[in-house]
C-alpha cells in the first residue's frame, strides 16, 4: 500500500516541478512562474526529484516506467533552466 502512495506523491510532485515552467510560458502563468522564482530557483528542480526518488520507490511495471520518465525529463528541464540562469546571464 505504501508503494501506491509514494507513486501517487511522484506524480503530485512531477506536477508541482513542470507546471511553473509550463506555466511560465503561457501570459497568465507568467506571475506564477515569477512567484515560484522568487522563493527558490531551485525549487522546481528539488521537487523533480523528489518526485524521481518516490517514482524509484513506487509501484512497479509500466507505472513506474512513465513516472521515473517524466520525472527524469522534469529534471532534466529544470537542471537546464538553472544552469541557464546561473551561468548563461553572466555576461548581461
């Protein structure tokens, strides 16, 4: 039983990762993203992977598949997005 939950915390944690960025591309998420931003750059980052540590523990089969996946994708996002944002407007 506990296998569900930590699969169902994955997804609710994918969730709060990519739905700031997504957000942020749209005009009305734009102070969503801003207001997730202000908290922490990384936050988005941290919730991606916890959302992959409870995706590692969760139910297995092709559940756990498509979870490791998108929170594997969700990471790799805003990894990049960090490194962007740390590295990339040195020079501005």
């Amino acid at each position: 039983m506990a296998k569900r939950y930590y699969s169902i915390l994955s997804g609710v944690f994918f969730v709060m990762a990519v739905f700031p960025l997504a957000a942020g591309l749209t005009e009305w998420g734009n102070e969503l993203y801003v207001s997730v931003l202000n908290v922490s750059v990384f936050l988005p980052l941290i919730f991606g992977v916890l959302g992959l540590l409870f995706a590692l523990f969760g139910v297995k089969g092709k559940v756990k598949v498509s979870l490791v996946t998108a929170n594997v994708l969700g990471v790799s996002l805003s990894a990049f997005l960090v490194f962007i944002a740390m590295y990339g407007f040195q020079g501005a």
